[in-house]
C-alpha cells in the first residue's frame, strides 16, 4: 500500500486506479453502483501518482474538465 494515497475525510482510502481506462471501466461496471456518473479524475496530490473517480460536480472534477479543455 502506498502511504501517500489519498484518504477520505474520515480516513478510509479512496479507490485508486493506475490509468484514466481503469477508473472509467470501474464506474461503468453495474456492480459498482455507488460510482455510476462518476469521472476519472488524475489526481495531483504529489505522491499519489494515481486517478480517483469523483462525480462531475465536486471541485476536482470540474478543474479538470477545464484544464483539459484548454
């Protein structure tokens, strides 16, 4: 496990995925519910090195959807 990934506010790990195709394929499995909606996010927490998935209105979301834009 990889000390530096990111956490939830209540410290449980969020889901990690090595690729922006891996996170995307996870939200879209029907098993996975909870995460139906949700972006693959490439996170910028120095030391994480991975993506997260977040729904497209939280703040990461949104910045990155502009910065790829640009």
């Amino acid at each position: 496990m990889n000390e530096k990934r990111c956490r939830r506010l209540n410290g449980s790990e969020r889901a990690w995925f090595s690729s922006k195709e891996e996170a995307e394929a996870f939200a879209a499995d029907p098993r996975n519910t909870h995460y139906q909606g949700d972006v693959a996010v490439l996170c910028m927490k120095i030391g994480c090195d991975g993506w997260h998935l977040s729904q497209p209105h939280w703040p990461d979301a949104v910045a990155a959807e502009r910065a790829w834009v640009n």
